[in-house]
C-alpha cells in the first residue's frame, strides 16, 4: 500500500538523522525489513528530499546520514506515541520507580514543548482520551524505592568511571563500609547495582534501598573489558545468585495454553514431547526462587532436572502445608460486616 511505503520511507529517513555513525545499506534493511534492493530505491528518495544526506566511507561499505536532524513536520509525535509513554510514566509511579517516572515525565514535557502549536492541541484531546482508557495492572509483590539522588550518583559513577564508597546493610557484613567497582545497574522488582569489591573482579548484587551514605570517589575503576551486563543478568533466574545448573521442565498438555505467551528464561529451548506437553531447557542460577514460580504453575508442569529443584519445592511446599495447618497463633477481631 502506498500509505505503508510512505511510512517505511519517513521511519528510515528518522533512523538515518538520528543515528551517530550513519547506516549502511544492510542496516537499513534491518530496520525497515525490506530487502536491499528496494531499501535502495528508500534511500534514493530521501536523497532527493533531504539533499543535505552524506555518505561516509567504511571501508569496505559505505553509511549514509542526515546530519542536523529532521525538520518539526517530520518529527511530531503521533498521539499513541504520547499515551505509551504516559502509560510507561504511570507505571513506572506505580510501582515505585520514581526517579525514572520523573525522567520520562520531564522528557513528555520536552517532546511536547517542541510540537508545533497546532499539531499539540490537535493530539492533546487523543492523548488524554487514551491515557483515560489505559491502566497498567497493579502487580503484588515488592515494591522497590528509588531515590533519585541515589540514581544520579551511580549513574555518574558509570559515566567517569569512578569508584563508589557507601555503608551497605546486607550480606555477610551488615553496616560495614564498602568500596565498589560499578559495572552497572539492573531495574525490576527490586533494584540493583551490579559490582564488584574494590581489588576484585567478580560481579555482585548491591540492592539499593540498603546502600546509604554513597559517595562517588576520585579513584578510576571500571569493570573488565569483556563484562556483558545482559550476559550476567541471563546466569540467574531473576535476582538470585549462585552456581548455574541445567534446569528441564515438561509443561503438560494442561498447561500448554498459559506457556504460549510465558518465558521462563532468555536462554531457553522449545520441543515437543513424543507423549504430549513440551520441554523446556535452559541453564540458569538462583533454584530456590525457581521453585517459587514453579508453584504458580500447580499440576501444570513437571520438573525434570535437577532433581534438588525437584527436592526444594516438595520441602518449601511441606513446610508451607505445615505452618497454614497449624492453629492462628495470635487472636483476632473479625467485623462480622466485612466477612459477609
């Protein structure tokens, strides 16, 4: 359709003005899923549009790129631009993520500073009328704090390369003062710094809301060349650290429905069972919270390998089983209208 080669064609030239280093020909591709051939023909007409367009040798290809950005016409947000990331504003207040709620919330503002006056008003009532009509479930489960004063400092740390001094209240020396190697920062239920102890290399989980009096020291430190934040973040299943180990699980028939649209790891493998049901492979640390979410699944699932998975569930759910058969140990006041 001709409304999709035009959009193809706008979304390009955007990649191209807001790319550093420029594209090449196979990077186009990738970005607007069509083939060489006719990415070429996209990057002729944005030649003709936007004349200012370079080419910039890369032995052996070549990038190209419009440098100076795009016009205002071509860059105003659509309004589901807008109520996304609103959305994103609101569920990031909502689960205590303030400090970024805050950041986006001041970029919102930015992006619709820069709007021209009559497109703004144009999506305003679009926008609004959205953001009424979505919400972000509320989730049970922690709910991490986020200082944003906290934020700013490892994020400076990141940036220079800096040492971090703070007293840590957790693990094996609670209250002690420690000195850290940043590598970098994983958000989610809860949030962490990633680092290692000054003189060491080995990562660790730093929890932030038990980290007070930090400090961003003078001294260089920076995580080895080859530390991949993504990679270690995959070694666990969530947050839990400790020795990897090949984990196999038979979702059965039952359960097929609800593992459509699920995934237990980043790493993990897929195939079916000659007998029905699926096997999931995938290798990972962190077994005990493992075993948590494998409760959810009820009869749905079954745990092939290790077999001390299969141990730790079968003991945390007798000594969950155990503690609810027991007696309430304290007294309590039911209103009778509530109960009814």
């Amino acid at each position: 359709m001709r409304y999709d080669k035009t959009r193809n064609i706008l979304e390009l030239a955007r990649a191209l003005a807001s790319s550093a280093e420029g594209l090449t020909l196979d990077e186009m591709c990738e970005v607007t899923g069509c083939e060489r051939r006719t990415v070429e023909r996209m990057r002729d007409t944005i030649r003709t549009v936007f004349p200012q367009m370079e080419e910039i040798p890369d032995h052996p290809k070549k990038r190209f790129h419009i440098p100076k950005g795009l016009d205002g016409f071509f860059q105003d947000p659509t309004a589901e631009e807008l109520s996304d990331l609103g959305v994103v504003v609101a569920e990031f207040n909502e689960s205590g993520a303030i400090a970024r709620a805050a950041s986006l919330a001041g970029l919102e503002k930015k992006i619709r500073a820069a709007m021209r006056h009559g497109r703004r008003r144009a999506t305003e009532t679009d926008v609004e009328a959205l953001l009424r009509a979505e919400r972000i479930a509320v989730q049970a489960g922690p709910r991490p704090t986020e200082d944003p004063a906290v934020l700013m400092i490892l994020r400076r740390a990141l940036l220079e390369m800096k040492l971090l001094r703070f007293i840590y209240h957790g693990g094996s020396r609670p209250g002690a003062s420690r000195d850290v190697v940043p590598y970098g920062i994983i958000f989610g239920r809860m949030n962490y710094l990633i680092g290692a102890d000054a003189g060491t290399i080995k990562p660790k989980h730093w929890r932030l809301d038990r980290i007070e009096r930090l400090e961003c020291l003078n001294e260089t430190a920076s995580p080895p060349t080859d530390f991949d934040l993504a990679a270690f973040a995959n070694t666990a299943f969530a947050y839990f650290e400790g020795e990897q180990e090949d984990v196999v699980l038979h979702i059965l028939p039952g359960g097929l429905e609800d593992f459509k649209n699920h995934r237990f790891h980043s790493t993990q493998t897929v195939e079916a069972h000659p007998g029905g049901g699926l096997i999931v492979r995938f290798r990972a640390s962190g077994m005990l919270e493992l075993a948590w979410h494998l409760f959810t699944w009820g009869n749905k699932v079954e745990i092939v390998e290790p077999l001390s998975l299969r141990q730790q569930i079968t003991t945390e759910l007798r000594a969950a089983l155990a503690h609810h058969e027991e007696p309430l140990r304290f007294t309590y006041v039911v209103d009778p209208k509530k109960a009814s």
